[in-house]
C-alpha cells in the first residue's frame, strides 16, 4: 500500500522554477525545499513571522519522509527573466519596498535559538534579519502586485540597507547599459531608486551610503560564487560559466562611477533633520 502511494505523490511532484540554486518542487498546497544547516532557524522564522502578522511569507509545516522542508505553496506568478513590464512598474517597486519594510519590521523582535545556524553570517549592525535575496524572482506576484516573499534560505542578520541595497539593484534596476535587463538611463535608475527609498521611509544616514552598498553587495555575491564554485557546488560554477559574476562585477562597476548622481538624487530636498 505505501509504495503505490509515494508513486502517485511523485507523480504529482511539479518542479518550480526559481534562482536557479535548489531543486524545489510543489506538491499540493505545499512546496519541498532541500534543507540546510540554517533550515530550522529558518523555519523559525517564519513561525515569527506569522505570529507578528506579516502575511507576505509562507509558513512552515516540518519536513517530509526524505527530509525536505515543507512550506505553504503561495498562489500566484513569480516573475522569470525577461520580466513583464508590471514588474518594472513604479507601482512594484513601491509596493515592494513597502512589503521589505513591513517584513524587517516584524523581524525586529525575532529571538534567535543560541545555536542558531544561518546561511551567511551575521553583518552588524544587526539590526533586522535580512532576507537575503530580495529579486523578482523571489516575489510572488497575484493582479500584477507583489504580495509575498518566498526563498528565506539565505535569511540572516544584518543592517536593513543591505536587503535594501540589493532589492535595489535587482528592482530599480542599477544595471550598466550592457546589461540587458531592463537599461535604463542613469537619470531614470536615480528617480526609480528615490522612489524605493521613500516607499521604505529609509534614513537619512542610509540613505548616503545606500549606492555604496549596492556596489558592495554585489561584491559580495561575487566572491560568494566563487568560493561556492571552489567548494563543488555545480550550480554556482554553471553560474560562474554562464558569465553571471562578470555581468555583476560590470554593475558594481557602473554603480560606483554613478554613486555621487544616485546619492545627489536620494538626499534631494529632504526634511533637515533636528540637532541635538
């Protein structure tokens, strides 16, 4: 009897498409992740999540007989390159600067287990627990409108700005003109990154600083792939082969000779702040 039975469950296995890293399938109303270290505290997380009333992340529900992490399938589209004009909208990319804040926010009163496990390593100040991956094809879309995140594995603790930074880079996008993902003007990236940081209400100390740290996060994901790459890991090295970590080295490139533009844009006719 069990055996025919995991043979219709494989049958009904659907593998989602995604960033291209995991093999992540959806059965039924559930999604199958392969799980890691952090995956507990991940879970966790999300547990959080739900009891401070964020509603844009799936819940957890354990793991399966092969020792897969079981999350909610969340209803709806999630975008894929090329993307689809709403993505690129002013709209999104408020609404979803909005959402990232309202889930920083909840995770302000995240307690951590003491032997909490993280993808990345926690980056002071740890202010909130960052997603880690905040991209198109990380934001399940329902009408056109981004309404959850989904993919928490690179979660960790970290300054706001960073997440920001780099849902930055992928939203906006801070893209140099040779790459092909939606080019736009330097003038055009500088409106659409003001407008992202006003939807956050970001600081203005983070705000000064938030181009230098979208160069830097890009850094980051760099030597990551590469020291995954040297590691074994296929995906990362497909990656690698693909030309991905030579594309985001030009964008950080092209982000640092426009930093002083992007700032100049995102300090613009802001309320002075009060002295003490």
């Amino acid at each position: 009897m069990t055996a025919p039975q995991r043979r219709d469950e494989e049958r009904d296995e659907e593998v989602l498409a995604g960033g291209g890293v995991n093999h992540v399938v959806r059965i039924g109303s559930t999604v199958r992740r392969p799980v890691g270290p952090w995956t507990r505290t991940v879970h966790a997380l999300l547990d959080h999540l739900q009891s401070a009333g964020f509603a844009g992340a799936p819940r957890a529900h354990g793991f399966d007989t092969e020792g897969r992490g079981i999350l909610d399938f969340l209803p709806g589209s999630v975008a894929g390159y090329p993307l689809p004009d709403y993505v690129r909208s002013d709209a999104t990319l408020q609404a979803v600067a909005v959402m990232l804040r309202r889930y920083h926010d909840a995770t302000v009163s995240f307690t951590p287990a003491e032997d909490a496990s993280w993808y990345f390593p926690g980056r002071e100040p740890a202010e909130v627990i960052c997603h880690g991956d905040v991209a198109p094809y990380n934001c399940v879309f329902r009408d056109e409108r981004p309404v959850a995140f989904i993919d928490f594995d690179t979660a960790h603790p970290g300054p706001r700005i960073w997440d920001l930074a780099y849902a930055a880079y992928r939203f906006v996008p801070l893209t140099d003109p040779g790459n092909g993902d939606f080019t736009l003007p330097v003038e055009e990236q500088a409106r659409r990154l003001r407008l992202l940081a006003d939807a956050y209400q970001l600081d203005h100390k983070d705000r000064a600083a938030l181009a230098d740290t979208a160069r830097d996060r890009l850094e980051h994901l760099v030597r990551h792939m590469h020291e995954q790459a040297d590691a074994g890991n296929a995906a990362f090295a497909e990656h690698i082969a693909a030309g991905h970590d030579a594309l985001y080295r030009t964008d950080a490139a092209h982000i640092a000779r426009h930093s002083s533009a992007f700032t100049e844009a995102l300090m613009r006719n802001l309320p002075q702040r009060r002295s003490c």
